[in-house]
C-alpha cells in the first residue's frame, strides 16, 4: 500500500446504517466510482461498502501476497521449484470464484 492509499483510505466516509439503507441506490453509484464508505451502527464500523472492482483488486492484491509468502515459506524451507504451470494448476483449484466471475 502506497502513501497515497492510506491518504484515501483515512479519508474514508462513514455513514449510519439506517441512513445508508435510505441513500443505498445513491451509495451504490459513489462506490462505483470509488468512494467507499463505512457502515456504522451503534458508534462502530459493522462494514464497508465498496465497488466491487476495489473489491476485486483487494482480492487480487491479497492474493499476490499470499503468493509471495509461500515463494518466501518455499525458499526458507529449502524446498525445490516447481513449474510455474503445476502451482498455477494448483492455486486455481484452492481458490474459490470471484463475486464479480460469477453469473
């Protein structure tokens, strides 16, 4: 995460879980174009709601991450590498299907 991503993200709206179901339609259309918002009940946050295109690159970001944590497990390990192919192969059969990859 850069600089200017942890700016954006203090920046982050908040908004009442009763107001939110008020102004949904209206909500949908600011986090669709980038403006996520934090749903709050009772003085704490209960969830975010974002596009699913951010939702989608955080997932994608997090499993870049986790990939590079088994690389770095592999290597301290010491265990052998293996075709790009075969771990491919495999990780896609672990990973479940996207929100947005789904009908």
């Amino acid at each position: 995460m850069n600089a200017q991503e942890v700016v954006q993200m203090q920046r982050l709206k908040s908004i009442s879980v009763s107001e939110a179901r008020a102004l949904l339609a209206s909500l949908i259309d600011q986090v669709e174009s980038g403006e996520p918002y934090f749903l709050v009940s009772r003085s704490r946050v209960r969830a975010v709601l974002m596009g699913i295109g951010q939702y989608d690159a955080l997932l994608e970001r997090l499993e870049d991450l986790e990939d590079s944590l088994e690389i770095l497990r592999a290597r301290a390990e010491g265990e052998p590498a293996r075709p790009l192919e075969e771990y491919v192969k495999e990780r896609e059969a672990r990973q479940p299907a996207r929100v947005s990859d789904r009908p």
